[in-house]
C-alpha cells in the first residue's frame, strides 16, 4: 500500500495507463484542467493526471503540481487502499469499511522534518491565489 501520495504517484508511474503527466503549463482556474479530463473522458479514457507546472491565480508557476483524476477506477481505489486492484467491488468496500474501523495510527515526528513545513508562506506572502485553484464550472 502507498503509504503517502508520493509513493501513490510511484506506484501509478509503473502500471501502464494509470497516470498521464503533464509537464507544460496550465490554467486550472481556466478550465484548462477541466477541459483535458473531459477529452480524456469522451475518449473513454480515465487516467490519473499529474499536472507538474499549473499556474496559479496570479498566472505564476505554482509551488505545488496538481494531481487530479485519481478515484476515476476502483482499480486505483483498491491500490491507494493496498487492496487486490483485480478484486471485484464487494471485496474492496469490506477493505474500505474495515480500515475505517481500523483507524491508522499517528506517527510523532519532529516539527522541522514535518513535510506540510516544506513550503510555508506568512505574513503577505500567505496568499492563496498562489495555489493552483481548478475551475470546474462557469458559475
């Protein structure tokens, strides 16, 4: 089982199909995210996406790359989970409803080795139109 989403991202990157990586940049808060899934969708076509340049509100490359698309299939569900992705749909909720029981643990680490302490913005820097915001309807 991927125990964060950088592994998540690692394991999709090995099974063929499974993660579409975009590396020029985007527009989310222009449709541009939005307008990609639906092609892919139309083609009948659901991979996750991982878009590794999206522009923030104030049109800059954003800190953070936007990875989209990822609960498209049971199959990627079932891994995120550490389930069998062949295992048909039953199987994987038993899955889901006994690690909601479970529960997981937490993990004490020291504030500075802390990976949400990676990029951190006070002050006027805190702004979240740094943050590459997906527009997905007009309204």
């Amino acid at each position: 089982m991927a125990r964060n989403l950088q592994a998540f991202v690692e394991e999709l990157r090995r099974r063929p199909g499974d993660l579409v990586e975009i590396a020029r940049a985007v527009k989310p808060h222009e449709f541009e995210v939005t307008a990609l899934l639906k092609q892919l969708e139309e083609r009948h076509c659901y991979p996750a996406v991982l878009f590794r340049n999206p522009l923030s509100l104030l049109d800059e490359i954003s800190a953070f790359p936007l990875l989209t698309n990822c609960y498209a299939s049971r199959e990627r569900c079932a891994l995120m989970l550490g389930a069998d992705p062949a295992a048909s749909n039953f199987p994987l909720s038993q899955t889901y409803g006994a690690m909601l029981k479970r529960g997981i643990d937490p993990v004490v680490i020291a504030p500075e080795l802390a990976p949400v302490r990676q990029t951190s913005w006070t002050g006027r820097d805190a702004d979240v139109r740094k943050l590459p915001i997906v527009r997905h309807f007009q309204m």
